[in-house]
C-alpha cells in the first residue's frame, strides 16, 4: 500500500477561496442573471403615505402602456386567499398587497406585470391609486399611547405588539436598590439596514409537469419551500427552490418577501416566467432592516466596582408588521446575552415591542438575533458605569469578567456560556495595541485640550441556533443538515441545508471534509440552495453555519470513515477492529508501515468492497446540544477634532475568540467586513423618518456604504478556546465584528468627550452630531 | 415632510384684473414652473404636468388643483395634489388680493406642502429652497403674464 509524503492538514490553513475566480471575474450566477423564453417582468406600485386608507385603484391606464400583460392588486389575492403571509416569526402576518389600507410609505399596493422591466415600471407608474391620508405613528413611544390604532386586523386592539422577559424581577429590583452605585441610560441603538450589494429578487414559473421553479435570493431555501407549500397550497413536492450566487445577505435575505409571492401568482395566472429584481431604494425601504431599539440600561455595582445587578427595559419599534424572523420562543431574539462578558449574580431583561408606520423586520445585519443590540447595550453600560466609578475601563471589566475556571458558566439570565479565556483575549489586544503608551499619550493630550479616546468593547455573543429543545421557526426545529457523497477516485461533493452569501462555504466545508477524510480539499465541491438535492436545513444566519452545519459536515465524514474503516479492513487483511485512523489514514494498529489511504479506500468501495455494502456516502442531521459563545476584545483609538467634531478612527485592533479556526484568511476576510459594518452603523448608518412618515434615506446617497476611503486599517488577532461542545471546537464569526466593534468607536468617541462632560450620544455619530455636543459642553462651562 | 412658505408679489394691474387673472384656471395653470399641459375640467377644477427636478429625483408630476375663490374676491385658496415617481405632494396655498395704490395690487401669499416619498428623501437637502423658488417663479410668472 502506498504511503503520504506529509500530513495532509486541511483545517488552519489560509486556503484560497474556490469561489473567488468567478467573483472577481464576474462570473458569479446571481438571479438577475437568470432569463428564460417567454420572461415577462414585475414591478411593483408603491405607497407614497405611510398611513392612508386605499380609496380606489385605477389601472385602467396602466393596461394600456404597451407591453403591460396584468395588474394585480390586494383584492385579486385576498380573493384567491393570498392577500396576507404569515411573517416567519409566526405570531402576525403581513399584507402581500395593501388591503383596504397602507401602513407604511412604500408599502407594496399592485403588482403589474410586463414584457419588459422597463414596460412593467411604466406600468406601475400609470396606476392610478387614491388615498385618503390617516394619522402617521412614527415612533414606538407615541404607538404606545394606543390614540392611533394601527392594525384592527387584529384581535388584539393595541399596538402593543409583545412584552417578553426574563430574569429574575425582584431580585434585580433589591440587589439594584441595595448598589451603593448605581447608573442609569437610555441607549438607543439606532434603525439600520444591511443594504447587500444585490438587491432582493426572484424569478418563479412552472414547468411542464406544473412544478414550481423558483430561482430566489434566500439564505433559506428549504424554510421558502416549506412556507411557500403552507401559503400557496401547492404540495411541496410540486415546488423546487434554488438559491444560486447570493451578493450579500447579512439576514436581509431570511424573510419571505410579497414580492415573490406576486412573481409566484403572476407565473400561474400568466402562466410565464416572471422576473422580479428589487431597486436599491425598494430594498432600502421595505425588506428587513436592523434594531431599532431603545434600550433603558441599569447597572448596579459595590464601590470598588464589583457589578451587583442588571436590568434592561427595551421599547422595540417593529414597524408595520411583526416580520422580525425570530425563533418562535424568543420574540426578542437571544437578547437575554445582555449580561454579556461579566458575572452578574442576578439580572432581569425585559422588551415591549410596538407596531408603527414603518417598514416592518428588525433581525438583519449580520447579527445573530438581537445579540448586537444586547452587546451594544451592555458594552455602552460598563463603560458608563467605569465613568461614574472613576474607573478605568480595562480594570472594571478585568474585575468583572467571568473567569476561565469558571466555564461552562450559567448566566443570570439562563445561557450555559462553553468556553473563553476573557482576560487572556483582552491581553492580547492590550499589548497589541500598546494601551500603558496610549494612556500616556491621552493624558499629555488632555492637558493641552486635545480630544482623543480609547474604547473598549469585551464582548459574548451568543450564536449557532440552535438546540431542538428551544429553538423553531414555524415550528421547524433549528438543526442542519449536510449530505457527503466521496467518488470512486477520491473526490467528492457535500451538500448542506445552509446557505453561503460570501462566507466562502465553498472552501471552508471542502477544507473540513478533507481534515475529516485525509483527501484534497480541492477535489471537494460544495453545492448549496438546492432544495431538490441538498438535505433540508434551515440556512445561513445568526452565525449558525459552522456551529450547525458545520458540526453535521463533520458528523457525517466521520460516519463515513466508520464505514470506510470497514473497507479498509478488508483492504489490510484485518479485523475491523485492529484498523485505526491515524496521520489521515488508515493503519494497522502497531504497524505504522501497513496503511491505505482515503481514496485507495474510496476505490475499493466502488470496486472492491467484498462483503461491504457498496458506496462511500453519508448524511447527517445535527441537533446542536447548546449555543456556541464566540467573544473579543476590540479596542479603538480616536482623535475627535474639537473645531469641526470630525473623528478619525486612528487604529483598532480586533482579538476574536472563535474557537478552532477552518480558514484563517476566511476569517480574517469576515472580520474585515463586519468591522467595517460596525464603522459604518457607529459613524454613518441610519434609517431615519420624519415626523409625517417619510422614510429619509431611500438610496445610496442618503444612505450610505463605507469605501476604502473612509474604512480605517483593521488589525486583527486571534485567540483560540474550543467549543467543547462542537465536534470540531469551532463557534462561528461571521457575526462577532458586526456585534462587537459598534460599542468600541463610540465608548472610544465618549473617551474622548469625557473631559467635557459628555456621557453618552446616540449613534450615528456624525461629524455634526460630534460637533453638536462638543459646542453644547463648551457653551455649559 | 413638511414645508411652509410665505411671499408677497407687487403686480402693476388693478385687482380686478389680477382677480379675472387668478381664478382663470387656465391662465393660472400656465403659470406654472415647467408646465407641459393643462387640462382644464371646470371653473375651479383643472389639472396640469409639470417637470419635476429634485436633485436626483427627476420626472413629470401630473398635479390636480382646485381654486377656492372668495365671495369677497380678495382672497383665494387653492389645493393641489399631485405625484409622480412614487411621490407625492399635497399642497394648500392662500394669496390675499389688496388694492396697493396707484392702479397696482398686492399678492399676499402662503403656503403649506406635504411631500412623501422619494422627493421628500432629498428634501433635507434641497427641496426646501427648490420649493421656494419654484412658488417665487410661479408668482413672478403671474406678474409677468399681467404686464405683458
């Protein structure tokens, strides 16, 4: 038998990306790339009033522009009972197409269909649709007076959408008013959106046996094709969902959207393929946005700043309808990580949700649900409290941090934390960034009226939903799936129910089938959002990939190494027993020169395989038995100029703990970009409406991405605490730059303002919004 | 969001040909800025298309309008809604007519617009002072059009 020249180590190396040639080559397939004989396409009328009753629609004039086939407006599907979908939150639904009334300003209201795009937005702007305006509710504190009821669809006749809490009520209340320090703040982490470079779109039609073909930007295939079987009535056989290339996603993608539901009823009543590409400005203003919460935060501590109690009250603007995707238990999300890094002996969160006219969502933007909020929240808290304590903010947190002994720690607030070395990984960024130096530097600065910060940022996430006991979407449980077929020469394909947008699936689970199986990761495709062949999972979100899928890719090569074992036993001319998986191969136990390798193996299988059932595959579906706990350390450093309160983010240095790493530069790459995400909601970032309703930031000039050009240089290191729990020990991170870098600008921004007076702004903090409070403080002294 | 204006116009014609002038609804449609047409329905009902340019929201507004005399003819109210684009603006405006002496009247006026959608995005920036200017025009067109 043959022998290896080196191990063939898969796992930990910076690998090249396999996807990147056709990326960078413009060679992706996304699906506005899709075009099939016969195409008609959509575009949909939009609400100009976030709050009216529909009077009448006339699309009289729409028909007659050339190329316009139908328009279809809510009572058509209210007719057909398609008028509403049930959000995947479960507990509300939304209109497909407005009925009887609008409740926020580009609300979908008629959906026209046409030969050409151009043809269908001519259309669309010829319908003729009056309005009779109502009283707009732009904010959640006015919603909640009740005077303007926005949704008598309802039983319920509030506004008041959901209170949810957890933690233990009064004991908080004692300990808290026990403390002899105490410190109080309403944060607002402010309404944003992932704005993914692709936009939503979809393209349905049926096929000669009357199947559904539907080619969709989801980061949930199977989870579409289960909803859309549930909604339409068409049996699940009948509907085949592809996800091809996805241009971002970042939880804009996981909701069903009525856009597809219009595509899917205008292919059936048409019977044609229909095209449905969102605008920026449709994708800005009516698909899932990000927070949005207003957070009172209470903190509790002993003099010398031991913390002593928690409490979080968040008022949560969810917009027009309840379509925050949410696991069915959890209507806040995982919030309950508020008590973040620290050892709150006692904590209570709680969170009341209210409707208002807005676009409706909530859970997007990289975040695993709600977790950046609660991060945000708790990150703002400590360093206020540090402020009030007159404490540095390294100590504080060092005297607080849950302990490396201490894990698998139970939280106040009912979360196993797995593992972590907390003060280990904030070490790191300290002598990474040089902090004894910095301090020395701001102090000399200070003296001379110079304002510059250090901002921290220590936090837990909590992510990889998750185990079956807690977590469903309507009701599915929230395991995942991978399928690993090995071909007679070595090669193979993994399937898995997840779905990458950019997080480079493609060579990372090629990379972790490999380290499993000893073959060549180049040799391994990765095929994803293929409802007819990938094993049904609940996709790509809330950082859940490698946690979930990630531990199934794992579970099933070694299901198929069991069975490999058996051939390779043969193969040996030994007892099963006798032949062990060492240095990536098989060998006789004591008898380093006896060996077969996975794909001598892998042949055998197919060509000789004596009483062996023939084949090399496996599929595994895994139920996580907890979350995974992914944590950094983030410091930035700033100089805020004190005439025009423009900052500039002078470095920032990133420690991530996300456990066993598959691919450094992968993770370096999402590093990168969540930062730069995080930059962006801390300086840039808001969806901002008027008092009337009017959505504010409607396109990339009003709302806008970081370049290069104002994106500051990331350093990044790692700490490495397995998952004691994952098959592989690996967390997840796609989220944790996103989660955790907002609070460490502004902490850094409030540093620096500290000498004025200044305790806390809300984000974005905009060179004017800086300036604002520079001259505000200026003008008190 | 919401914008309000005021102005006052010296136009050197008497009132009761200012009067004649403004409640005409097709002579007042041609006053408009940029106007393309107007189809008049009635005495106090006409509509009209204008070009619209916010910025980089561009295109036509097809505007309904309603005159609002005053049996005392020296005031006039008039209510325009109109869109296009995906926006809309819903506007009242008020002129009051006053003899200013030597055969000349004064046009007080004021007014109140509601912009929604993609025209009221750009609004914070421009649409303020594009708004204004267009009102100014459309009443400068009114004294132009007395003169000639």
């Amino acid at each position: 038998m043959s022998t290896q020249a080196k191990p063939l180590h898969s796992v930990g190396v910076p690998m090249k990306r396999k996807e990147d040639p056709r990326f960078i080559q413009g060679k992706g397939n996304y699906v506005d790339d899709l075009s099939f004989p016969g195409m008609l396409y959509l575009s949909l009328v939009r609400s100009t009033y976030p709050h009216a009753e529909i009077k009448n629609i006339d699309i009289s004039e729409a028909m007659k522009v050339p190329g316009v086939k139908a328009v279809i407006t809510g009572k058509d599907l209210e007719a057909a009972g398609l008028g509403w979908l049930p959000t995947f939150h479960g507990f509300d639904k939304q209109m497909v197409l407005a009925i009887g009334k609008v409740l926020f300003q580009y609300q979908e209201v008629a959906a026209v269909f046409a030969e050409t795009r151009a043809a269908a937005v001519d259309g669309a702007e010829a319908v003729q649709v009056d309005y009779a305006p109502l009283p707009v509710v732009a904010d959640p504190f006015t919603s909640k007076t009740d005077a303007v009821l926005l949704r008598p669809d309802r039983e319920a006749k509030t506004n008041h959408i959901f209170h949810w809490e957890v933690g233990d009520k009064e004991g908080t209340a004692r300990a808290m008013a026990s403390s002899p320090k105490r410190i109080k703040q309403r944060i607002w982490f402010q309404r944003c959106h992932p704005a993914p470079l692709e936009p939503c779109g979809c393209v349905a039609y049926f096929d000669t046996m009357g199947r559904l073909q539907f080619h969709v930007t989801s980061q949930a295939p199977h989870v579409y094709r289960t909803a859309l079987s549930l909604v339409t009535g068409i049996p699940e056989d009948k509907i085949h969902v592809m996800s091809p290339d996805l241009g971002g996603g970042f939880g804009n993608k996981v909701p069903v959207y009525p856009g597809y539901v219009c595509a899917i009823v205008g292919a059936l009543k048409i019977g044609r393929p229909v095209k449905w590409i969102e605008t920026r400005t449709e994708n800005l203003t009516s698909t899932g946005f990000a927070r949005d919460y207003h957070m009172d935060v209470e903190i509790g501590a002993t003099e010398d700043g031991k913390v002593t109690a928690l409490h979080v009250a968040t008022t949560a603007d969810h917009g027009a309808f309840d379509a925050a995707a949410d696991p069915s238990k959890y209507p806040a999300g995982i919030f309950g990580i508020v008590t973040g890094s620290y050892t709150f002996p006692v904590a209570h969160a709680e969170v009341d949700a209210y409707f208002t006219n807005k676009a409706p969502g909530g859970i997007a933007y990289r975040c695993s649900f709600r977790v950046t909020e609660a991060s945000f929240a708790i990150e703002r808290g400590m360093d206020i409290l540090a402020d009030e304590l007159g404490m540095d903010a390294v100590e504080l947190r060092k005297k607080n941090f849950i302990r490396k002994d201490q894990f698998p720690y139970p939280s106040a607030l009912g979360f196993t934390y797995d593992s972590g070395d907390y003060h280990k990984t904030l070490d790191v960024a300290l002598e990474k960034i040089g902090y004894t130096a910095l301090l020395k530097e701001q102090a000399a600065k200070r003296a001379r009226g110079e304002l510059m910060g250090i901002g921290f940022s220590t936090f837990t996430e909590v992510v990889g939903a998750g185990p079956s006991k807690h977590f469903d979407i309507l009701g599915i449980k929230m395991f995942d799936s991978a399928e690993i077929r090995i071909h007679p020469t070595g090669s193979g394909i993994v399937r898995t129910g997840a779905k990458s947008q950019g997080q480079g699936h493609e060579t990372t689970w090629a990379q972790v089938v490999a380290e499993e199986l000893g073959l060549d990761p180049q040799n391994i495709m990765v095929e994803e959002g293929d409802t007819d062949t990938a094993p049904y999972g609940l996709g790509t979100y809330a950082s859940r990939s490698t946690p979930v899928a990630g531990a199934a890719i794992v579970m099933a090569a070694r299901r198929i190494r069991e069975k490999a074992r058996k051939i390779a036993a043969h193969l040996l001319e030994v007892g099963e027993a006798d032949v062990e998986w060492t240095d990536y191969k098989f060998q006789v136990k004591g008898v380093p020169s006896k060996t077969v390798t996975m794909k001598e193996v892998a042949f055998a299988a197919y060509t000789n395989m004596a009483q062996n059932e023939p084949g090399l595959e496996a599929t595994y579906y895994y139920d996580p038995p907890n979350m995974t706990y992914p944590n950094g350390a983030y410091v930035a450093v700033v100089d805020v100029d004190r005439d025009t309160g423009e900052t500039k983010v002078r470095r920032f240095v990133a420690v991530d703990d996300c456990g066993v790493i598959i691919n450094p530069m992968v993770v370096e790459g999402q590093i990168h970009g969540g930062l730069t995400e995080g930059f962006a909601m801390a300086f840039i970032q808001e969806i901002q409406y008027d008092a009337e309703g009017n959505n504010l930031n409607t396109n990339f000039t009003d709302y806008l991405v970081p370049t290069s050009l104002e994106t500051p240089h990331w350093e990044t290191a790692n700490t490495v605490t397995p998952s004691p729990h994952h098959p592989m020990g690996a967390k997840g991170v796609g989220e944790s730059p996103n989660v955790g870098s907002p609070a460490a600008f502004v902490n850094a921004v409030i540093d620096a303002l500290s000498p004025l007076g200044v305790r806390h702004l809300d984000m974005p903090l905009t060179r004017d919004k800086v300036w604002r409070a520079i001259r505000d403080a200026e003008t008190r002294t | 969001m919401n914008l309000q204006y005021t102005g006052e116009e010296k136009i050197p014609v008497g009132l009761d040909t200012v009067w004649t002038f403004v409640t005409d609804p097709e002579k007042v449609g041609r006053c408009f800025p940029e106007v393309v047409d107007v189809t008049v329905q009635d005495a106090t009902h006409f509509e009209a298309v204008v070009k619209v340019g916010v910025g980089p929201v561009r295109g036509k507004f097809k505007v309904k309008v309603e005159l609002l005399p005053a049996p005392s003819k020296r005031r006039l109210d008039m209510k325009m809604s109109g869109g296009g684009f995906g926006s809309t603006v819903d506007l009242t405006a008020g002129a009051d007519l006053a003899d200013a002496g030597d055969g000349t009247t004064l046009l007080t006026w004021s007014g109140q617009a509601e912009a929604r959608g993609p025209i009221a995005a750009v609004g914070g920036r421009v649409l303020d002072a594009q708004a204004q200017k267009l009102i100014a025009q459309a009443f400068g067109n009114v004294r132009q059009q007395l003169t000639a």
